[in-house]
C-alpha cells in the first residue's frame, strides 16, 4: 500500500497555522509538504464485529473514536512544533506498529456500543436511560434505571399507599358508623326491654292495687249499709234549680215511699236528732272518724242524741217534712263536720255498690 508520509528528514517549518489542520509545514526547499490526512484506506481498522456506526450529521457517536483518529494521526505524520521554534526533525514509526500498539475497540468503555460488524447494516443504538440521578437501590433491585421512570414508580407507590391508607380511613370509619349503630340498636333494644318491663311492673302493681282496694271496700262492705234498700235517686249532689235555697242541691235524693225505715250506714253515735226547718225532721249520725251523716225530710225518728248505735240499726223512716215535693231521704255527708261532698261518690268510696 502507498503511503503519503513525508520523508524522515523532512523539516517542518511553523507558518499560519489554520485554526482546523494546525500549522503548515514545509520542506526543506522551502515549498510545503503536502499535509497528510488519515484516510480509511491509510488507517483501516481491524477487520471484525466492530465498525463505527452512522449518526445524523456524519458525526461520530463517541469523542473515544475521535481520540482514536487522533493517536493514529499522530503516529502517521506527527505534530507541527510550535510556531516560533527552531524546526527539527522527526522520525515517524512504522504505522504497522503504530496499528499494533491501539487497544482493541471491545476494550473502550463506550466504543463497542458503537461499532457494529461490516456484514451489518448501520442500526441505532440501543435508547438507554439519560441519567442515573435518584435512582434508588431499591429502583436498580426492581429493574428501574431511569431516573424519571423510578420518579414515576414511586409517584405511583405513593398514590397507591394514600389510596390504600384512604380505603382503610373509609372502611375504619365504616367500622365505627356500623358499631355506633350496633349501639343505639342495642340501646332501642334495651329501652324497649325497660319499657316492657317497667309496664309489666306497673300493671302488675295496679292490680295488686286493684285487688288490695277490693279486699279493703270488702271489709268496709261488711261495715256499711245503704241507707235503704229500696229507693229510686233523683236529685244528685251539685245539682243546679231555684227550688233549693244555696242554687244548687247539696245532697243525694233517695225517693221511696213514705214510713220506708232508714238505717244507720255506719256504727256512730246520734249527734242532733230533731226538726230542722226546711231540712224538716233531721238525725245527725257523727261517725268515729267525725264525719256527720245527714238524714233529712223524715217523717218520723227512732233515735235520740246521744244514742249509739251501729251499722244496719233503723234509725227513722222516709217522709216528706219540710221543704219537699214528695216523700224522699235527703243525705247530706260532712267530713270532720265541714262542708258537704258528694254522697254517691263517699259510699262507693266505701264499697257501696249504688
């Protein structure tokens, strides 16, 4: 193969130098040698798997490449001296040897990526990750090597850890509303159960009431008697009419026909017995408890005051003295000898049936 070089005691004398090739050189004639370039043919590379590939632009991928253009530049025709020094002369090696001393491209860290076989076409590289910046142990272990993919990853890890952490907030709360509900069930449940049970007690407590109270008017029953035992009522207690000087009636009218006998409803003793102006004759009974009954209109007594007597003793008979309009008894009853109530009310208080 031809080479270019220049002779070994060729002289190269520093001149413009042009800001891409460096300085001129020149013979020793004073005419410039012709400048050598490394060409494919001149520095061809080892033949095999590896070749420079093609970018856009025809640049090449790697400034490693460019370093290895360079060494082989200087090993074929060397460097100018610095402008302004004396010229000297330089010995170039053989470019076998300088070709033999080059390290493989397999060996430099970035080449081999960029060299391809010559039965290959020219292919892209292989898109790597544009930096490792913030890619985590953890990202490398999963198999994450770009620093905005292990950014998206663990956007993703976060958002999923809320939205598990929400989900558990919404079921904890769900938890709660439904034990917070089990509880005022549980509560209406119990109130019910208290209700039913205090009304059970209550009803039990009125009858006992109910049955207490009957016992009790059964012995009173046994202690009082009407005051007659045929009879019709007529006139009630409170009842209003012009005809009863207070404007209202304050007894209890049993009509029966006159000489009916009338008997002491309670053992007592005669207080008054005797004519009484409009109540006409009238027989006052003070019971123990100083309750006063009564007897009015008459027509004639079988008592006298101070008399005891006890309860069924026949202690007058009905008539029509006074101011009436017919034979009836007119029965008043005074408690503690005050003011009079109502008598149908006093003897079924006392278990009266009337």
């Amino acid at each position: 193969m031809a080479s270019n070089r220049p002779a070994p005691e060729a002289l190269f004398v520093p001149n413009d130098e042009d800001p891409v090739t460096g300085p001129t050189a020149y013979g020793p004639a004073g005419g410039p040698w012709e400048e050598w370039n490394p060409t494919e043919e001149s520095i061809r590379p080892v033949r095999g798997r590896h070749r420079v590939a093609k970018q856009r632009g025809g640049l090449a991928r790697s400034s490693t490449v460019l370093g290895v253009g360079v060494i082989a530049a200087v090993g074929a025709g060397g460097i100018a001296t610095a402008k302004e020094k004396p010229p000297v002369s330089i010995s170039l090696p053989d470019l076998s040897a300088v070709k033999a001393s080059l390290p493989d491209a397999d060996s430099l860290p970035g080449v081999g990526s960029l060299l391809g076989s010559d039965k290959e076409s020219d292919t892209q590289v292989t898109a790597s990750p544009l930096t490792g910046a913030g890619v985590t142990v953890a990202d490398t272990e999963q198999g994450t090597t770009d620093a905005g993919e292990a950014l998206r990853a663990r956007i993703i890890q976060q958002a999923e850890h809320q939205q598990d952490q929400a989900d558990q907030s919404a079921a904890r709360a769900a938890e709660q509303a439904a034990a917070e509900q089990a509880v005022a069930e549980a509560a209406k449940v119990q109130e019910a159960a208290e209700k039913k049970l205090a009304e059970a007690e209550r009803k039990k407590a009125e009858e006992k009431r109910k049955k207490e109270e009957a016992e009790r008017l059964a012995k009173l029953a046994a202690s009082f008697s009407l005051p007659t035992t045929s009879y019709t009522l007529t006139s009630t207690y409170g009842q209003a009419g012009a005809m009863w000087s207070s404007g209202y009636h304050t007894g209890l009218d049993f009509a029966a026909p006159t000489g009916t006998p009338l008997k002491a409803i309670h053992s007592g003793t005669i207080k008054e017995a005797g004519w009484a102006g409009s109540y006409g004759y009238r027989t006052i009974l003070e019971l123990e408890d100083g309750t006063e009954l009564w007897y009015s209109h008459q027509s004639s007594m079988s008592v006298s005051a101070g008399q005891k007597v006890t309860t069924g003793d026949v202690i007058g008979r009905v008539g029509a003295t006074g101011n009436v309009t017919g034979p009836h008894l007119h029965l008043e009853i005074h408690p503690g000898g005050g003011d009079g109530v109502d008598p149908l009310s006093w003897l079924r208080s006392k278990g009266l049936n009337i």
